[in-house]
C-alpha cells in the first residue's frame, strides 16, 4: 500500500446490550438501521423532532426512547455508539465533534469520510452474520457492497456456498420436504441442510438433480432400492435414519413433496422420538398446489371454486381400506386434487358419478408435473380412464378435476395439450 493511501477499516462485532446508543435524525436512515440496534439489545435513545411512521411505532412499542427535540451538546456524553442522520448539517458537524470529544465510535449517514465508523451491508444466514464493507475510499459502491452481501448469504441459505460446522455441529435427522421435483423449488433451508448432510436418504420423487451437488464424501441412500426389496420397507427406512444419527452423522431425509402430505414423514417422526434422536422438519412445496399451478391450473379461482380437497387415490374407493368419504367429495362443488391415483382413476371417476358428479367434469392428469418431462392430459370424468390409457398417463401424475380445469390463458383446445 503506498504510503499515501488510506487505512482500510477494521471489522469488527459491536457488543451493545444494554449499551446505550444515541441516534440522531428519525427520518428513512433510522428506519433502516434501528430493527438491527434493536435486535442487538441496545438502549437505544432517538433524538429528533420527527420521526416517520415505522419509527414512531418503535417507540410507542418502548423498543426505543424518543427524545422529541433537536439535537443538543452533552446528548452522546455517555453513548458507546452513534448514528448522526439528522438533515441539519451543522448539526451532524457538531455532534461529530462531540462524538470524537468523548471518544464514541460514530456513523455520519451524510459524510462517511467524515465518520469514526462506518455501517456494512448486513445479512444473516442460520446463525451466522454476513457484513461488507467497501475498503476502496476512491471507489466506494454501496450497490457493489449491498450485491456481495447478498450473493454470499444467497450462496449459505441455498447451499451453493458450502461451510460446514466443524466445532458446533450437532448429529441428527431433517425431515426434509424436496417439493415437487424441479430443483429450484426446494426450500432455501432444505438446499442448505442438503448440502451440510453426511448422508441423504432420498425418495424417488425427491428433486434428483440435487444429489448430483452434492460432495463426494456424502452418503447417498436411495429409499427405492434394493437391499430391502424393490421398495424400501418404511421400518427399513426408520432404522437407517436411527443408525446413522446415532453413528454421530448429520442425516438428512429428502422426500418428494412435503414431509406430512402422504409422506410418512410423521412415522418417521415418531421412530426417531422414540430412539432419543432430535430432528427437525423443513416443509417443501407441495405437488397437490405446485403441480396444477405449473400446468396453469388455479386450483382455487374467483367465481369459480371456492375450496380445494386434496385426497390420496392409493386406495380403490371400493376397497374395504379406504378411509376417503367418496360420496361426499362428489358432492363438493370445489376442486378435487388426487395424488397417486392414476392406476385407480377408473374408479374414482364411476364413483363420483354415481354420486353426483357431472360426468363432463373436466378433469386434468398432470404427469412429471415441473420437470423437464412435465406433459399435461386433459378429459372428462366419463373419458378420463380411457384416456389414461390411451395417452399412456403413467405415475407420478396430479389429478385435477373440477371446472378450474378450464380457467387460464391457456384455451381447453390448445394444441399443446393432450385431450381424451
């Protein structure tokens, strides 16, 4: 560094609870900066003679204390820390000066030349708090700053930016839900987690593309496979979960969807309870609304439907296990989403008519719904099993029926879909 350039600053974590903090000004400068004072447990103490709504708020809330008055000598004597945001530049001069008198570390939001300290674009990411400072006084970008910032905790809340735990990190399962197979719609929290796992326990509907990112020295387990058949037993799945938590390992379960929508997440839940193992669950997106919506179907619309019933098709409606209340579904006027029925559609559609249904309820089969390979199929519940047939609708696909089939910008007659 040539001997004429400016020290850069140096960072460091300000420890203020219950340290009072004097900030002038009550004008968008607060606004921004006070939640994150607050939120470190500082006594804060606001002087202006105004302030905007939200500041306002805080203080009738007692987040803060708000001197209604302009700034006076003596107001930072005995702060550890200050903001200078007032409009009245003599006054930020002054109370810069007063702030170097009493040695308080000061923020000038209208001269960071002229500041003891300056603010760095702040993020956070599961316990971990991402700050930016610009070290080059000539070419000072806040933009530049605030996208660093924010391509970094980017990076750690979706796992591209992988740092794992080395000291803090704690054994156990996430019940991750993966959502409906398109890897960009997994929660940001379940991509981070994924990428912390030492080993993934994946389902065959889970976002498959995932697992390719993941590093070498991740176990992957897929539940599908074999050496416990050509499904894995879901006992099979509860045990592999345990033995591995216990074994000191961070596990994580990936399934397809959301954890506790016909996901047996609860089961899995419930084993790990029992073996004395903590777990956490990570909601995903679930195909049951995902699905329909990426094929342009709302599975609720104004004037239209106002309800949705989603129902598992895994059982015949006239098989002694079903726990489904058929004959009322038929008579909702609402939407009528049925995962895993595609084998079963044949008769879920009689039933409905019988009960009620208009058999020229449209119906929708959306297959590998927000995948590459995502087709749509369009019928009737009096055409939808021969249409499964003829279309060759093979699972996973989401069964919508109901007359929100036919809403959207995209006609009943486009050339695009399949129609039986």
């Amino acid at each position: 560094m040539p001997a004429n350039a400016p020290h850069p600053p140096y960072p460091v974590g300000l420890r203020l609870t219950g340290r009072r903090v004097v900030v002038l000004g009550g004008g968008q400068v607060a606004k921004r900066r006070l939640p994150a004072l607050i939120a470190a447990g500082a006594d804060l103490v606001l002087v202006s003679p105004a302030v905007t709504p939200s500041v306002e708020a805080m203080a009738d809330a007692g987040e803060i204390t708000w001197l209604r008055r302009p700034y006076a000598d003596g107001d930072l004597a005995d702060a550890w820390y200050a903001l200078i945001a007032t409009s009245d530049h003599a006054a930020n001069v002054r109370a810069s000066a007063e702030a170097e008198a009493h040695r308080v570390w000061c923020v000038r939001s209208d001269d960071a030349d002229a500041a003891t300290a300056w603010t760095p674009a702040t993020g956070h990411s599961e316990g971990v708090t991402v700050a930016v400072l610009t070290t080059d006084a000539q070419g000072r970008d806040p933009r530049h700053t605030a996208a660093v910032r924010d391509a970094v905790v980017e990076g750690l809340r979706d796992g591209t930016l992988v740092a794992p735990h080395h000291r803090t990190r704690t054994a156990g399962v996430a019940l991750v839900g993966g959502g409906p197979g398109d890897p960009d719609l997994i929660t940001v929290r379940g991509r981070r987690l994924l990428a912390e796992a030492d080993v993934v326990i994946a389902d065959r509907l889970g976002p498959r593309d995932l697992l390719a990112e993941l590093p070498p020295h991740v176990e992957v387990i897929d539940a599908a496979k074999i050496p416990y058949g050509r499904y894995m037993a879901q006992e099979a799945i509860n045990d592999a979960l345990v033995e591995h938590a216990k074994a000191g390992r961070s596990v994580v379960r990936l399934k397809g969807g959301d954890p506790f929508v016909f996901g047996r997440g609860m089961e899995e839940a419930e084993a790990l309870v029992a073996a004395g193992i903590p777990y956490t669950v990570v909601p995903g997106i679930s195909s049951s609304i995902s699905v329909p919506g990426a094929a342009g179907i709302p599975v609720t619309h104004r004037g239209v439907a106002h309800e949705f019933t989603v129902v598992s098709g895994h059982v015949a409606p006239d098989d002694e296990r079903s726990l489904v209340d058929w004959p009322a579904l038929a008579r909702l006027r609402g939407t009528l989403v049925v995962l895993m029925g595609v084998d079963k559609i044949g008769r879920i559609a009689e039933t409905l008519i019988a009960h009620g249904r208009p058999a020229d309820t449209p119906v929708a089969l959306v297959q590998e719904g927000t995948t590459a390979a995502q087709r749509r199929v369009d019928a009737t519940l009096a055409t939808v099993a021969d249409t499964v047939v003829a279309e060759e609708v093979r699972p996973p696909a989401v069964i919508v029926i109901g007359e929100v089939v036919n809403v959207g910008p995209a006609a009943p007659n486009d050339p695009a879909r399949n129609h039986g």
